[in-house]
C-alpha cells in the first residue's frame, strides 16, 4: 500500500499564485488516491521545499509535524513585493489507527507550483492614471479611448532570462495589447469592486511578447464600464465612482543577474485618440464604426493609417484614493464557445439567431462585410415571446449592438466592454440577406472559478433543473455576484447571494469572488453616513432614492455568507477579515424595536417574490414580513455568536447567546401559540422555524409544526408557496420533520409554480418568478421578470446535500456528511465534490425499490460520518423533550473506496393530495 499522490500545492485563495497579494501566503495541497493507497489514509507531518527565486538558490526545505494540509502557514521568511519562489510539497502519513511519525513513509514530491507576490504595498505602484486632456463626450456615455506609448528596451535588458511584468488597472474597463498582440485573455478588466474603496489591477508575464531588439508598442483601450457608465433601474445614473475614463501602466522588465528594473509607465508622456467604438455601456451595449478603425493602431507602423488620429495628448489624473490590490478571485474569461444552434425567421419576418442556451457573454461574429456606412444590429433577448423577442423584461436596457461597416471585411468582431444576457439575438442589416448560424458564435463569459460540485440523478427533469442552476452561476458571477445579467440592474443585491451562497460554494470555489465581494460590503457598510447598514446593492449603485435600507435576510448577508464561506473552506481568515462588519450590522445596523426584534413599522423585502404575491408587489407574500425578518435574526445572531466563539471571543458569544435567546423568547411569545402553532402559518413560515430550530424542544410544539407543514404542503397539492427566503429551506425542513416524500413531491411537481415548471417549459436557466414565462408563453406582466436569476436555485444545495448526501460535517469537509435520503422515483444518484482534501464521491442506487447500495469515495485526510437511509431519523422530532430518544446511527469511516448496502422503504409515493373529499383527486403530475 502506498500514500497518496499530492496535488500542486495552492497559495491562499489565489487562482494562479501569480500575483498573491500577501508575503506569507497560506499554501494547501489536495490528494489524489486510487486503490493501491493505503486506506484510512491520515498525514502525520509535511516537507515544504521552497526555493527562491532565481532558482540557483539553494532550496530550503521546512518539516513539520503536523496534519494540516489546506491553509498551513508560510514556513519561510516573507516574500518581498514581486518576489517569486518555487514550492513543492511532500507528506508522511499512514492508517489513522497506527500514525506514527516515526515509522511514516513520506510520499513523493507534489509538482512545483510558483508562487509570486503582488506590489504588496501599494505604493510600489507608481503609474499614473491617464485620461484624454480633451474629452470627447464629457456628458456621456463616454467614447472609447485608445491610449499608446512606443518604446525600446534598454540594452541589458533584453536577455531571455529577464523577468517582465505588466501591472494594469483602468478607471472603466481595459484591454491591453504589446505589439498588437492581446496581454492576457480577461474580459471586462479590472472587474467591478467599490472603486471608491478597493482598485484590482492585473499582472501578467509578458516576456514573451516584448521584442527584445527593435521598437515595442504598448496600447490600451479603455471604455466607461461600470466605473462611470449608467447604472441602476428606473433611468439609472451615469459618473458613480468618476467621469474620466483612465488607465494605468507599468511594465516592469528586472534584469536576472543585477536586479535592477526597468519601468515603463502611463504618464503624460503617452498619447491618446478615439476608439471605432462609439459608446460600449453595460446596460445598453455596444456601438461600432468600422469606418473609424485603424487595424494597426496597437503595433509599431511608420505611419498611422487611422482616420481618427491616435497622438492626442493626455493627461494625469489624480490618484485614486482606492487602495490598489491584486485579486485572488481568478478573471472574467470567456469560458465556453456556443455555437448558434439555428437561424429562424420571427412572426414578424425579423431574423432570429438561437443559441440553444440562456446564456451570458457576447456574440462573435465570426467575418462579414458590411458595406461603407451599412449597419448591422444585434438585439439580444434571453426568450421568445409569441414568435417575437422579448425585449420587454429589459427594462431600459437597449441590449444591443450597432456595427456601421467601412466596406471592409470584419473578422472575429465582438463587443469589447459590455456583456449580455441572451439565448435569441434578433440580426438587421445582415450584408447578404440572411445569415446562416455558422457566421455566429457566443462566448460564454464569467469570472473562471474553479468548479467544485456536480450532481446527476435517474431523473433527467432534475437534472435539467441542476443544470439551470450551474448556468444561472455561471452567468451572475461575473466579478461579482449579481441578480440577474439582461435588464437595468446586474447588481450585487446582497439577499439573492446571502440565499445562494451555501449552493454556490458547492458548485465552483467561490472563496475569490465572494471574499473580495465581502471585502466590498464592509468598505461600504462601514463608512461613515453608512449607520452599520451594508447597502442593498454591493457596490452600491441605486440611486438617492435608495437610503440606507437595513433589510433582513439581505444585509444578513454581512454575517451568514462569511460563515458559508468558512464552512466551505474551513478558513477563519475570512472570519477575522469581516468581523467588524458582522458585529457592526448585528449591534448597530439591525432597525429594532424596543424588544431587540425588528422595528415592527420598517417596510422589508422579507419572503420577496412568494408566488401568491401580485405580479406587481412582491413584497406582498402570504407569510408576515416582521415573522420572517424576526426569523432571520433570532438564526443571524446565533452564528454570529458561534463566530465569536470560535475565533476564541468568549466574552461577545455569551453576550449574543443570551441576546439571541432572549430574541427567541421574545419571538415565540410574539407568533407561537403554546402548542407550536405560528401566527403566519405557511410553507416559508413553518419552514424557517423549522431549519432556524425556533420551535421549543416540547415534542408536542414539534409535531403539531411538522402536521401543520404537511397539511399546508399537501392541501396546496405540492405547488411551492415560497419567496426568496422560504425557497432554500422548504426541502430542508420537511427532510428535518421527516417528511422527505413530501419534499420530493415539490421537487418533482411539474405544473406552475414549482421548480420543474420551467424545465417544462423549456427553461435552461433559473427564473426570477416561478412564473417568468406563464403557460401559454406570455411574459409575466410583473415590472420585472428576469429568465436569469440563482436564487430560486437554492434548493440544490438540498439536492447535494439530501438528495446526493454528502455535505461538510464541519467547516472545511475534512469530516464529511454522507447522509442520502432517497425518495420519490428517483433511483440513483452520482454527487461529487473536488474539495479541500480531493475528491468526495458518493453515488447510490435503489433497486428493486428497496435495496440500497451505495459506493462512497473519502478523500485521504479525512473521514466520513455515514448515515444510511435505513437509519434515518426526523432530526427536528428525534432527541427533543419527550422525543423517541432512538438517535440516529452514524458510521464513522476513514480516507478510501467504501460500499454500503442496507434494505431501505421510502414511504408512500406519490403521497396524496389534501382536499374536499367530494372532488376527484387531481392527477399527479411528476416528472419522470
Ligand atoms: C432584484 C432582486 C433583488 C430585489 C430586491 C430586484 O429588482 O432583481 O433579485 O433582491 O430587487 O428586492
């Protein structure tokens, strides 16, 4: 038997360990295992070897003993700014039951990783931020730029063995070429973060495109972006963080043997001119003249051939007062190329390209020919509606893309700075009357984070309802997590992330995004005027007529997404980092009344979007406001405290243990009947009682909670009757009261609303409404209505967790859950997780209805706490006063292959329906 194979070790939470913004960063190393290693697999201790760069330094090798293997610190002295090292990773270890550091065999070296820190101390970046001295459109939107500067390198300076560094940021969106080559492959760089507060920039290795011996043309082109574009519904509002577009540079080229730098940077000796893009917006798109192009502008020419001159002048901005870093959250990429799947002619007899896929990113036009002065426009729409596009949920976004042709032909031509939510793109002005689908291409976009998660189950409706929510992730994290990607918003609302959260950090490692998103929120929520209230939208950009709005659910966000991210990576780093701005909402930003509850005249967005709600107020749900908000709170301020707990403040979890347990009194008084009915009792209301665990421990209370959710659930014949916050727990809390066929007849419900009526028809993202498309293909008349937004999504953290079974059984999955609970017609299931430690695997079949087996993969490192289906027990009735006292029976299993079996009945299936006795029973729409 052998140990494992170790994985290229990582830096902190870094994509590449090119740039880490830190000199000491954390580094974390996976294993791989097959069936020749030893099992029950446990580390003992680890060599670090870390070599210095350049590489003729001797390697210096760090031994600990020690069983940590994700986040162990730096062992070696400081990184400087922009200095790298080789590290590579070896460990010992052997079966839990006899390790021993003695007798521990070490395995071999992982493969070397480079690690390089960033600047680190902003200073170091000493570019200026340019802008045009004139200024083309000062109102707005603002044209394009295209900033140049030529230049040789010095003698010495261009060996082979020079290191050569590009730091890049923009006031707006950049990209950036080196002799007319593109640096990098980012889109919409830097990314969006509170300008006012945080200013990512880039770096990359560009050695490789520096001609070493004659003339170098560095070139940027720069657009508004969100910096300065208009953003926020209802008109928006242009200038939020500034009306300049800039750009700053610096080209670093460090000679190998006397370290000495050669720097370039943006200053007012670069020259500037107009962009063939005309305006490129977030929410209106993107205008191109063809006519204005000058195809050379980014290399080295004897002479411009632009028809708009590129020499202008340029001049200094003042430096921003953001603090410049370098992210660990990897870029926006394009990801996937989609190709178009049909051309198709409108009712009308518009030209309609469909790309199969709710999508987001941009059209490639692979090469056309517009003649001198002809348009072609792209309009882009994530539905059809009767025969036509559906532009309607856009709102006042225009959506769309205007190229004017010069005669010339145009090839690979997309819109640079701006992105859309789209399937269908109706074409006009097309040169040679229709288009076939080969012209066309779509490029999927979002911040590339690694994907962790992945779910498939016997029914391929579920599974297409997985798959909606992988998309739906995909097109909303795109530098930050938004609402939705089409309309006049593509906003950070704090509640839809704080509700995704948990299920997106199964899905992709979301460690980068989320924690700089964080990072936002306490810039923001902190500053001064703020009252401790994160704004709704991170980075803020509503207007005046948004104030500071303390919302539950959605600011709760400042302590619950930090404890999800905490789970999914066992990291309290990110504890520490948003510890103020937890304890800031909870003991100042929370608007109580005079019970510590919330003030019970404040206006809540609580059970948002409940599909007994009016179209046009959803707000206006079945479940009281203040009993869901309250709900929040009460769970809210037990984390927090349990976060305080941890991170070893004895004094402030005691303090907000008792202040949660007196907002529990208080809570149960105030909607609790003494026998566990609740004042507002419905799907969401029972629901968060339940999984929040606010009910007394009395059995009575419980079971009287568990038969009113049942009853609720079955009298409305399985429909689902939750909003934003009853959505992610619905599943969860009839699995807790033991009720998991009823959870499975919600799941697999197909008519409206529930989450497979979309699937139905046709969906290939999550909406925004259970009812987005209605049935007969009309567009919710509702003010908004987005094809593409997570939250409702939320319930595939239940189908990882329940329905797959496997989930952290404590921050960080080194102890893991594997805990199925089958149901309904599905009859297999495949769920697997690359996490910290490797791979989770975990796949189960039933057959013959009641044999169950199921295979179970435990990464080294680790162990398992196994509950079969057989053992299952209603965690919400079992242990609880005068409960059945029967616990549940777990099998603790270390690292390796594992195979279960066990005799396991379901339940009644499909459970019935709760109605007047006198009418026939409906029929059971289940999807197979
Ligand atoms: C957004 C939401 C958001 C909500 C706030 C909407 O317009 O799209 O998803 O959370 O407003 O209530």
């Amino acid at each position: 038997m052998a140990s494992p194979t170790v994985t290229q070790p990582v830096f902190e939470h870094h994509h590449s360990g090119l740039s880490v913004n830190t000199s000491r960063p954390r580094i974390s190393w996976a294993f791989q295992a097959d069936e020749n290693t030893t099992p029950d697999w446990r580390q003992t201790a680890y060599e670090v070897e870390i070599t210095f760069h350049p590489t003729s330094h001797d390697p210096l090798v760090f031994n600990v003993t020690s069983d940590r293997s994700v986040l162990v610190p730096w062992p070696a002295r400081p990184l400087q700014p922009r200095e790298a090292a080789n590290v590579r990773v070896r460990v010992a270890g052997g079966p839990s039951r006899t390790p021993s550091s003695d007798d521990a065999q070490y395995s071999g070296w992982s493969s070397p990783a480079t690690v390089e820190a960033a600047l680190l101390d902003p200073s170091e970046f000493q570019a200026q931020f340019i802008t045009a001295a004139q200024q083309p459109t000062p109102q707005g939107p603002l044209r394009p730029l295209r900033f140049r500067k030529e230049f040789n390198l010095p003698v010495g300076y261009t060996g082979e063995t020079c290191r050569s560094r590009l730091y890049i940021t923009a006031l707006g969106l950049y990209e950036v070429y080196i002799n007319g080559q593109r640096v990098g492959d980012e889109y919409m760089a830097p990314g969006w973060t509170s300008y006012k507060h945080r200013l990512p920039y880039q770096v990359h290795d560009v050695a490789v495109l520096l001609n070493k011996t004659g003339p170098n043309m560095l070139a940027i082109e720069a657009a508004e972006g969100w910096y300065a574009g208009r953003l926020g519904f209802n008109g928006g509002k242009r200038f939020r963080w500034g009306d300049k577009i800039g750009v700053a540079a610096q080209l670093e080229v460090t000679h190998p043997t006397s370290s000495q730098r050669w720097t370039l940077s943006t200053d007012e000796t670069w020259r500037c001119g107009l962009s063939p893009v005309q305006t490129s917006e977030i929410y209106d798109g993107e205008v191109y003249d063809a006519r204005e192009e000058d195809e050379s502008w980014n290399k080295v020419t004897e002479q411009d051939s632009a028809q708009v001159p590129l020499d202008g002048p340029v001049v200094a901005l003042p430096r921003p007062k953001a603090t410049l870093f370098s992210p660990d959250m990897a870029p926006v990429r394009a990801t996937e190329v989609k190709p178009c799947v049909s051309v198709f002619q409108s009712k009308s007899g518009k030209t309609i390209l469909d790309f199969g896929q709710n999508l987001v990113g941009v059209v490639r036009i692979k090469s056309f020919t517009p003649a001198d002065g002809a348009q072609v426009e792209l309009r882009h729409a994530e539905v059809m509606e009767h025969g036509e596009l559906g532009t309607r949920p856009l709102k006042l976004a225009k959506a769309r893309c205007l190229v004017t042709g010069s005669g010339k032909t145009i090839d690979s031509w997309r819109a640079r700075f701006t992105f859309f939510g789209f399937r269908y793109v109706q074409v006009e002005g097309w040169p040679s009357g229709t288009p076939s689908a080969d012209d066309f291409e779509a490029l999927v976009l979002h911040t590339d984070m690694k994907r962790r998660g992945f779910f498939e189950c016997s029914n391929q409706s579920v599974n297409q309802l997985h798959q909606n929510v992988v998309w739906s992730m995909r097109g909303n994290f795109l530098s930050i997590p938004t609402d939705c990607p089409q309309r006049d918003e593509r906003l950070g609302w704090t509640g839809d992330a704080q509700v995704f959260a948990p299920t997106s950090a199964f899905l992709y490692d979301t460690m980068g995004i989320l924690g700089s998103w964080l990072e936002d929120l306490a810039a923001e929520q902190l500053a001064d005027g703020q009252k401790g209230i994160p704004p709704i939208t991170v980075p803020f950009a509503l207007g005046d007529n948004f104030p500071n709005m303390p919302q539950a659910i959605w600011a709760d966000v400042a302590v619950l997404m930090p404890d999800d991210l905490h789970r999914a990576s066992g990291d309290e780093a990110i504890l520490e980092r948003q510890f103020r701005s937890m304890q800031t909402w909870i003991e100042q930003g929370v608007d109580r009344g005079a019970n510590g509850l919330w003030n019970p005249d404040s206006w809540q967005f609580a059970d948002w979007l409940d599909p007994n709600a009016p179209p046009e107020d959803p707000a206006n749900g079945r479940t009281d406001p203040l009993l869901v908000c309250n709900a929040y709170l009460v769970h809210t301020t037990r984390v927090f405290s349990q976060i305080c707990r941890r991170l070893g403040k004895m004094e402030l979890a005691d303090k907000h243990k008792d202040g949660a347990d007196r907002l529990l009194g208080h809570f149960q008084r105030h909607y609790m009947t003494a026998d566990g009915h609740l004042m507002s009792s419905t799907q969401t209301a029972i629901a968060l009682c339940i999984t929040f665990d606010l009910y007394p421990p009395a059995k009575s209370n419980r079971t009287t909670a568990s038969s009113a959710l049942e009853r609720l659930v079955r009298t409305a014949n399985y429909h689902i009757s939750t909003g934003f916050a009853g959505t992610p727990v619905i599943t969860k809390a009839l699995t807790a009261a033991g009720k998991p066929q009823l959870a499975y007849r919600m799941l697999l419900k197909k008519d409206c609303p529930s989450w497979l009526y979309p699937v139905t028809m046709g969906a290939t993202t999550i909406w925004e409404r259970w009812n987005s498309m209605m049935p007969d293909g009309t567009i919710n008349p509702g003010h908004m209505t987005s094809f593409n937004h997570y939250a409702l999504g939320a319930v595939a953290d239940w189908l990882h967790a329940t329905v797959g079974g496997i989930s952290p059984a404590a921050p960080g999955w080194r102890t893991i859950r594997v805990r199925p609970v089958p149901g309904g017609n599905i009859t297999s299931t495949n769920v697997r997780f690359n996490g910290p430690y490797g791979l989770v695997a975990c796949e189960w079949q039933l057959k013959n209805e009641t044999d169950f087996s199921m295979k179970l993969t435990v990464p080294p490192n680790c162990t398992a706490e196994v509950t079969l289906p057989c053992d299952f027990r209603a965690s919400f009735l079992n242990g609880v006063e005068d409960g059945d006292g029967e616990a549940e029976k777990t099998t603790i299993v270390g690292s390796g292959f594992h195979t279960f079996k066990c005799e396991f009945v379901a339940g009644e299936w499909p459970p019935k329906r709760f109605g007047p006795p006198f009418l026939p029973h409906p029929p059971i729409d289940v999807a197979e």
